[in-house]
C-alpha cells in the first residue's frame, strides 16, 4: 500500500472542507512538502487497509480535513480550525432543526390542532426537536451506505435529489406572479417525489464503485447526481407554471411587495389567511379579558426555559397602522444602492477570476 509519505503535495492552495462549507486557507508553498507519515489511513488503497483505519473500504477521504488540521498546523491553528468546524456544525444543525420545527408547529400542527395555545405550540417545538435529533442519530448508518460513506458525496446527492424543488418554487415565487398555491404545492410535491425514488433506489441497490457494480436500473441511477439536479429543477419548473396556468391566478391585491413585478407597490397588501388571523385576533382577546394568576419560582423558571415568557403590550389601531405604514416603505437611498451594487459586482467578478484561475 502506498503511504502518505510517497504523496508529494506540491499545491499552492490547499481547500479546508467542512460538513457544508469550504474554508480556504490559502498556503503559498514555495517548496514540496510531504504530509505525516502517521496520517497513512488517508492514502489507504487496499479495501482491507481502508477497513481497518476508517471503516470503509473505498477509501478514507473522509479523515483528510481532521489530519492535516491535528498534524500539519501549529497548536494555535489547531484550535482555531477546529472551533471553526464545530461551530459551522453546530449553526448548521441549528437552523436546520429550528427550521424544521417552526414547519412542522406552524404549517402541519396549526392545521390539525386549529386552537392551540402558544405554550402547547411552544411545547410541540421542542417535542419534534428532539424527535429529528433522535431521526438524525438514526439516520448515520444511512450516510455509512450511500456514496460508499464518502460523506462530502453524500451531501451534494442528497441536496440534488431534495433542494431543485424547493429552489424552483422560490425562484418562480419570486419572478412569476402568475404563479399560484396549486402549481407550486403540485410542482413541490412531484419534484420530491421524483428526487425520494432517485434517493431511496441508491440507499437499497447501493452506488457503483471501483471494488463493485450496482444493479441499479440505468434509467435511474445512470444520470450523474448533478445532472439529475438540473433535470429536475426544470421538470419542477414546468409543473409549477403548467398547474398555475390551468388554475386561477392570485389576484395582485394579495401580492403587493412580495413578488419582483410589485416590490415597489405602495399599496396595501390583503392576506390570504385574514380570516383566520380575525379568529385569532379574538382568541387573544378572549385571553386577555381572563389573565392568569401570578405563578411561583419553579413556574416562572420552567416558562423561561420553554420560552413563555408573556407577550408585550398589544399595539393600537394608530400604532398598527404606522407599523404597516413603514413596512409598505420599499425606497433605497441611491448612494447606499450604488455602494451594494459595485461591491456586488466585484466579489462576483473576484469569485469568477479565482475559480477560473486554480481550475
């Protein structure tokens, strides 16, 4: 087997990778350098060998980060490379199950449980928190399976088999207002469905390798994952615009500043969901003809914990209408716009040259 000390690395940048983002750790080198000798595992070829250092008999690429950090830099850098990886971790894991809550208790459970307090939706928050975490451990043999464990493909397949759906909604959201509920709750529901058949095809008949073939049908798992991305994009593209052309638009009176034709409206917007902010409305005035009795110590710390603490003064109808008022206020002040739009431009033409140059 080969050993990292016949592994010349004569680069002149080397890319750092996290779980979801790329650190660039640009390191002028004006002579080869040769890694550790004890980082071997991550040159292993031989599927015994690559068993025994990682787990995986593909290859340990998955261990290149962490050894270069804890073997190439100096104690300082050690430190600081690593609080950068686990803190881009742990933001990432976060806001995706903070995400995923604020969907589940506002989108899902509000439709079955149509008078919920704050505190039970509070409360369901942090139950089906801790059920995606529960999910989530759960869900690591999976990633050891896919991609033959090489955790960097295993993120953008899962991201090309689940994201194009979500980014066309968005997209077309925001620059087609003829685009209505329909069309983009179909256009979701068939990308998805699409991407889980992709997704759960590769999970049962495996991905092909160097030490092994899958005998997974060619019409789905021949197309690379990226180029699959792109297809159904635009497949989710012309279900969208296909359902909301046969069904019947949104009218412009519900859509004043939330999409690209209408940002600069002036008007005043309409929700859909009014009538059911109405009942709300009054709920909350019910509740607050009947206010609850002071609570004790372990009440008071167990609402901070759960986050119920009370709710500030309710506005009035003069201070509501400022507060929409100053919303419905979309004007930039052209210096401001300038300066957002040169500095655009040149970290985009920056990004272009860099890659461009080091591809």
């Amino acid at each position: 087997m080969y050993t990292l000390e016949d592994i010349l690395v004569s680069a002149s940048t080397m890319c750092l990778m996290t779980t979801e983002q790329i650190l660039p750790v640009w390191a002028p080198l004006t002579e080869p350098i040769y890694l550790n000798p004890s980082s071997e595992k991550v040159a292993c070829v031989v599927p015994s060998e690559c068993v025994k250092h990682c787990g995986v008999e593909v290859d340990c690429t998955n261990y290149a980060y962490p050894m270069m950090v804890l073997e190439l830099m100096p104690d300082g850098l050690q430190g600081l490379m690593l609080s950068v990886m686990l803190a881009s971790l742990m933001i990432s894991l976060t806001s995706i199950f903070n995400s995923a809550s604020t969907l589940f208790t506002m989108d899902l459970y509000t439709k079955i449980r149509k008078q919920a307090s704050e505190k039970e939706l509070l409360i369901t928050g942090r139950l089906f928190i801790i059920l995606s975490i529960v999910i989530s451990i759960l869900w690591v043999p999976l990633v050891q399976v896919s991609q033959n464990g090489q955790l960097f493909h295993y993120i953008e397949t899962i991201s090309s088999y689940l994201g194009p759906p979500i980014a066309a909604v968005f997209l077309l959201a925001i620059f087609c207002k003829r685009v209505n509920e329909q069309g983009a709750f179909w256009g979701l529901v068939t990308g998805l469905v699409i991407g889980l058949i992709r997704m759960i095809a590769e999970f049962v008949y495996r991905t092909s390798s160097c030490l092994a073939t899958s005998n997974c049908p060619k019409v789905i798992c021949e197309v690379h994952y990226l180029y699959f991305a792109i297809i159904l994009f635009f497949l989710s593209i012309l279900v969208i615009l296909g359902i909301s052309l046969l069904t019947k638009p949104i009218p412009d009176v519900h859509l004043y500043r939330l999409c690209w034709a209408l940002r600069n409206s002036t008007e005043e917007r309409t929700d859909l969901d009014a009538e059911e902010k109405r009942h709300e409305e009054v709920d909350d005035d019910v509740d607050e003809d009947n206010p609850e009795e002071p609570h004790g110590c372990l009440r008071k710390a167990y609402d901070l914990f759960c986050g119920l603490q009370k709710t500030g003064p309710k506005l009035s109808k003069e201070e509501e209408e400022a507060q929409k008022k100053k919303l419905r206020d979309t004007s930039e002040k052209p210096l401001w716009r300038t300066i957002v739009n040169v500095n655009a431009i040149l970290l985009l033409a920056v990004a272009i040259f860099v890659h461009g140059y080091f591809a």
